[in-house]
C-alpha cells in the first residue's frame, strides 16, 4: 500500500474525470491520498472532495506563500476547521519568485504568513505541510522562532545534505516526488534521507515522473517515484513502500 502525501485533485486539470483518476490511484496500489489547500478557496473545495471520498481523499487546510501579496486572513482559514482536517497546509516560503530583487517586504509578509499558519497548527495539535523554496535559511529561522515544533513535513524536498541535516535535527519529514526520476540533484540527496524520513508525494498535476514527463500527473504514478527512490538507496520497493506508509500514518495520525 502507498499513500501520496501532497497532491491537488481538486484542481481545474481533473474536473472531466476525477474519479476515475482515484479510481487508477486505488488499482496502483494508493489507497489514500492528501490534498492540500493553497488558497481559502481550494481549502473549502478540499473540504468537500474529502466529504465525496471519505477515507481515500484527507483535506489539509493552508495558504501557498504565492499568497502572501494578497494578504490573506488566517483567521478565516481557522473558521474553515474541522474533524475531516488532517493537517494545515501547504505553507511555507517561496524566494524563488524573487530572484535578482530585494523583496523584503514581500519576504516579510511570507514570514508571517508563514507563522501565523504554524501557530494555527499547533493550537489545534495538527501536523504541518511546508514548503520551501530557495528559502531554507529564513525557514528554519521561523521554525525556531515558535514556543514549540509541530510535526511535519517539507513537501518536495528540494534541499542538500545540510538542509536534510537541519530537518532531520528538528525531527521534521521529507517529501519526494517524480523530479526525483530527472533530478540530478536528488539522485545525490536521497541516498543520504534516512528512510525513517521520507514520505512519498507526487503534487499532481505537476513534477510527473519519467517516462509520463510531460502529461499530467496523477497519484497512481507514485510506485514509479517509489521504484526510483528504492533503486538509489539500494532497497527493495516493498520495504520503501512499507517504510513511507507507516511514516506517513505516524506524521499524519488522523489516517486509516
């Protein structure tokens, strides 16, 4: 069994066949799936997919640092709450954008966007999916800057060995996704995550792996992503696929 930690089944890209890409995810042997939130809206439409697929879609509520111009109100995200929530997220930090500029200001705003969401986690004891982007030094400062550490994830992992080595101080999970089949990059990090980290993601529609590059990405391409991550750690896919899904049902404890 596989379980795809970060995908957006309730994007426009799926809206002309939608069960049956559950569907093909459940025949490839992922049995669930967590859809994240970026914004207020897709956070209400993740709300109500997870009600159309109780105990295979799992709704995280967040807002994407893409959103942080726009100044968005975390408080209404709070009012969003409730028993089918899992974890909060995706939030995070996004520099990426930035490239070239100063951006303070717009870095600031993502900063406290960014803590307003793990404070949100942390009063209702959820998990967090975070992403980080050309951003890790301001990201782990905001991490450390809280009363106290949620658990969480970083949600396609795009760091080296010392970014892997300051999440794995903080006890926090890793995601990979498809770019892991092209990524000359985590061909070299991902024999070094220690399995007791990682999580398997495919954040579809985007990053499918090879041979797919190119097409939209569904969940039922993660054993390709598990397949190439087993192959670079010198592992079977069953004891990568067993591993990942027992991480993810310990970070995420609401799965079952």
């Amino acid at each position: 069994m596989y379980i795809d930690t970060h995908c957006h089944l309730n994007f426009s890209q799926y809206d002309s066949d939608r069960a049956m890409v559950v569907g093909n995810a459940k025949k490839a042997g992922v049995k669930q799936c967590i859809n994240p939130g970026v914004d207020l809206h897709s956070s209400q439409e993740v709300l109500e997919l997870a009600k159309l697929y109780p105990g295979v879609i799992f709704p995280a509520l967040g807002i994407h640092p893409h959103e942080a111009q726009h100044d968005p109100d975390v408080q209404k995200l709070d009012s969003l709450m409730n028993d089918q929530v899992i974890a909060i997220g995706e939030c995070g930090l996004d520099y990426f954008q930035y490239k070239g500029e100063q951006a303070l200001g717009k870095k600031d705003k993502q900063k406290r966007l960014f803590d307003e969401q793990l404070r949100l986690a942390l009063r209702h004891n959820l998990p967090v999916i975070m992403h980080c982007r050309d951003a890790y030094e301001d990201f782990f400062t905001v991490l450390d800057a809280l009363p106290s550490l949620p658990k969480g994830t970083i949600h396609c992992f795009s760091g080296g060995l010392q970014e892997l080595r300051q999440a794995q101080a903080r006890k926090i999970f890793v995601g990979i996704d498809g770019n892991v089949t092209y990524s000359k990059q985590l061909s070299l990090t991902v024999p070094s995550i220690p399995l007791s980290m990682l999580l398997l993601e495919t954040d579809a529609p985007y990053l499918t792996p090879v041979p797919h590059r190119g097409e939209r990405n569904e969940p039922k391409y993660i054993p390709l992503i598990a397949k190439q991550i087993a192959q670079l750690k010198g592992i079977t896919t069953k004891v990568l696929a067993d591993t990942t899904t027992t991480n993810a049902q310990t970070l995420f404890t609401s799965l079952h």
